[in-house]
C-alpha cells in the first residue's frame, strides 16, 4: 500500500495542476494537498467526476457512466489516508443476488452473496463443479492480494520494477502467460458457468481469450468480496472525494478545458485554458493520455506518435440508454445481464473485425431496485448499455436501431415491454464520449489490459520529453476501472512528490 511521508510540508508553496477530476485526477489532488502541496484541479465539463458524472430530468437521477461498486477495500484505503471511511460520506449496501444473468426467456440465474449458496449452485448446474470452484476462488484469492499488494501500486516506469526474486516467484503462480478463456475451461466445462467467471474481465476491456489468467482476481473482487452500491449512486463516491479535496484546500475549476500545455526548457510552463492561463510546479495528466499527448503538446514533447496510438488495442466503447419510467419493471435485479446471444460473435465484431454488433450482448441497470431516491416513487431508472467497437460511425438512425433491438430483445426475455412507459429517454455513445472527454476514437473504459498493454507495456506515466509532466488514470498505470483509477491517482501523487524533491 502507498504511503507518503510529511517531511516535504514545508513546500507547501509548490503549486500541481491536475487536468481533470474523475476518479484519478480527485485521487491524486487530494494526496497532494495532503502532503501540503497548492493544487488546482482544471475540469473541461460543468460538474466534476468524469465519467461518473450524473444527469437528472424530471424526478431521475442517472449514473452517467460506472455503475458497479466492486473492490471495496480501495476504496477504504484511500478513505483512511485521510483519517475517514466510506460510512463518513456514503450508505454502502452490499447486493444479494450481486447481478442476474439471462441466458434466455425462462433462463435465469441469480448470482448470490453467500459463498455456499454459490458452490451449491455451481453444483446444481455442473455437478463436481464446487470443488472446482473453490480451487478457482483460492487461486483467484492468491492473485487479488499478490496483485493489490505487489503490483499495483508500482509505478510501471520499466522491467526492472519487477526483478524481484520474490515477485518473480510469486509470478508463475499469477498465470501471466496463461489466457483467461483456458484457464476457466480447464476447470468448468459448463457454458453458462463460463461465461458467469469469464464476464468480470469484460470490465478490463478485452476478451477472455487475450486476456492473462492473472485476472481471475477479478472473480475474487467479485463473488468473494461482493456487489456493493453506494445509496445515491456511483457520484456520492465523487462527492465524498471532492469533499476531502475542497476540505484540504484543493481548488476545482469547472468549465475550464485546456487547450495547450506550453512546454520551454524541457518543463511546462503555461497551461493555457478558454479561461486563461494557469502554471503549476508539476503538471498532472488525467486526461485522456492521447489527447494531451498528440493535442495539447506540440510534437517534440510528445511520449508517442500517432502510429503507436493506432497500434493500441482499446477497450469497447458503450451505446448508453438512460430511460426513466412511468410504471414499475418487476421481476429484475439491480443488475442485469443478457447473455443470450453468442458471446464469441460480439467479441469478435468489437476486436477483430470492428463493426456494429449483430446479435450484442447487453447489460440493464435497475438502480431504482435498490434506491428510491433515483426515480419517482411510481417509476424506475433504468440504463441500458451495449458494449461496442472504438472508431464506428455514430449517429441518430444507428442508435435507434439497437434502441429497437434492445427493447425487442428485453420484452422476449423479461415478458415486459416498457416502450410505452418511458418518459425519459436520453442516449450517449461514441460521438458523446469524444466530445465531452476528448476519448480516443470514443473508448469508454481506456486500453484492453492485454498482456502486452500490461504494467511497464502500458503508456508510461512519466513524460519522456517534459521534466515536470505525469499522466494518470485508465490510458496508464495500473488500468481501466473505478478502484485502479484511485490507485493510478495515488501512484501519480507519490511521483510527483518525488519530482518536487529533485525541484528542490
């Protein structure tokens, strides 16, 4: 775990810029004003949070973007650097079931909280298959507190972070060279249990099959450590990060997007802005990392060029629908996953073939299940996602279809159709995700964490050419997701401490 000592308080006139406030760059400034450190946190949009931003209309309250509550030990660790907990700020619920996965009408499966229940189901289906599955969780176990303990919170620069005889050690047993997609099938030969283990890694933005087995720790944080949801919504966690930055003296600029990072002498000098200029000792990235990098620096600063940024495989991009309802869904989770179309068809028109999907794969969000205060009392909130390809042309008539395709899709399912219940309706995707975070080709989760986008592989979180520029959040160090964007943040800040030592 990251600590950072007290002795550079004395700096506290050293001023750090941080370029946007999701999850990282709230992370990092609140670690930084800690220290005693001047920090300003420069937001392009009109309220922070980033993706987790929220949209309300008539009565709704919408998650505009993550909207699963996993890992909730980072989130108490990052709480406890500044003497507080999550209780302080927010209502946590731990759900039970965690989501519901439809593998077709009358085809259900509810995922319990309770360990034994889980092996007990696991057994119904796949009989012999519980032993399997504790041997699976124990691996999976293994590899979280390796993982959380020894890998994520290093800063990536390069290899030799990791010539560690002991990490070294503990890495054969991580299964780094070993895909997801073998290690689930060498255990369990049932297709529904498949894809129940193999569906966390989805959040990692590639599929089973490039993805290292190390991430079966995913399936710790989930059946083990649990499916949580924060009373409010994923932006109270926003809220309570900005009452931490605010309370130790952060200041947060909205509607203050950056147009320039003016580099003289090898060091970032003006931050220039459509609300003026702004300089900073040491400048922090939380941006999307292409955009600062191939866009707001001119092109001998740049880490990378743009045959390298092509040459990355990104995560999928969402089509969003957040609907509002004027009558109750009944018979649903708060969490909802069709899986009733080939998985290996979708997968292969997002990565290897990328065009819109012809029989996707979907997820339904039912907050109102859990928290009345999201919608009317006669209504539910609802947010419909489908994951798709990066770089696809979006527009209205494109939506539409896949809207129809949904609803069709739900109605068969579910035995409901809601299409003359919704009174809210707003759709987001590609062109959304480029215009209001500069998204490289409208990514929604950042780069795949494939094994050759993995620790000192991923974009480095250093500038090469810039003497006092670092990047955080999904595009670097650790990787996509809620919990590793906090860590990202809390990695950048110690780096940065270090950078000001050399300053001083």
């Amino acid at each position: 775990m990251l600590t950072l000592g007290s002795t550079l308080n004395m700096s506290n006139t050293k001023h750090i810029i941080v370029i946007g406030s999701g999850f990282a760059g709230l992370s990092a400034a609140c670690v930084l004003a800690k220290e005693g450190y001047q920090v300003t946190i420069l937001e392009k949009n009109n309220q922070t949070g980033g993706r987790a931003r929220v949209w309300e209309q008539d009565g709704f309250r919408f998650d505009m973007g993550p909207s699963w509550y996993w890992m909730p030990d980072v989130f108490e660790s990052f709480f406890a650097l500044f003497g507080k907990k999550p209780a302080d700020y927010y209502e946590l619920k731990r759900l039970d079931p965690g989501y519901r996965i439809y593998y077709g009408k009358d085809d259900v499966l509810d995922v319990p909280a309770n360990m034994a229940q889980l092996e007990a189901l696991f057994e119904q289906i796949e009989p012999g298959s519980s032993k399997a599955l504790r041997t699976f969780m124990s691996q999976a176990e293994y590899k979280y507190k390796v993982g959380m303990g020894e890998y994520v919170f290093r800063p990536s620069h390069s290899i030799t972070e990791f010539i560690d005889l002991n990490l070294i050690r503990k890495s054969f047993s991580m299964q780094l060279l070993t895909s997801m997609s073998k290690h689930v099938r060498g255990l369990f030969k049932n297709p529904k249990l498949v894809k129940l283990l193999e569906f966390p890694v989805l959040f990692l933005g590639a599929t089973p099959q490039n993805t290292p087995a190390m991430y079966s720790m995913m399936n710790y944080a989930d059946l083990a450590l649990g499916t949580w949801y924060p009373m409010g919504g994923m932006n109270e966690i926003i809220k309570a990060m900005v009452s931490v930055a605010t309370g130790l003296g952060v200041t947060i600029k909205l509607d203050t997007e950056v147009t320039k990072i003016e580099v003289q002498n090898k060091s970032a000098t003006t931050i220039h802005t459509n609300k003026g200029n702004f300089t900073g000792d040491v400048v922090i990235a939380g941006a999307d990392y292409e955009h600062v990098d191939q866009h707001l620096l001119d092109q001998p600063h740049r880490n990378y060029n743009a045959k390298y940024w092509e040459s990355r495989t990104m995560s999928p991009s969402s089509l969003l629908y957040y609907i509002g309802t004027n009558k109750k869904v009944e018979g649903i989770q708060h969490h909802n996953l069709f899986f009733d179309e080939d998985f290996e068809l979708h997968a292969k028109e997002i990565y290897t073939s990328p065009q819109w999907p012809s029989n996707p794969l979907f997820y339904v969000c039912c907050s109102s299940k859990t928290d009345a205060t999201v919608a009317p009392a006669d209504g539910e909130n609802l947010f419909f996602l489908m994951p798709i390809a990066p770089g696809l042309n979006d527009d209205e008539s494109i939506r539409e279809k896949y809207f129809d395709l949904m609803m069709d899709r739900f109605a068969r399912i579910t035995g409901q159709d809601i299409r003359d219940a919704i009174v809210v309706k707003r759709s987001y995707a590609l062109n959304d995700f480029k215009a209001d975070y500069h998204s490289f080709k409208g990514n929604a989760y950042g780069l795949a964490n494939t094994l050759a986008q993995t620790a000192f592989f991923k974009p480095a979180m250093r500038a090469k050419h810039v003497n006092n520029l670092l990047y955080t959040g999904q595009l670097t160090v650790p990787g996509p997701g809620v919990p590793p964007a906090i860590i990202s943040g809390q990695v950048v800040a110690a780096e940065a401490v270090k950078l000001l030592a050399k300053q001083l």
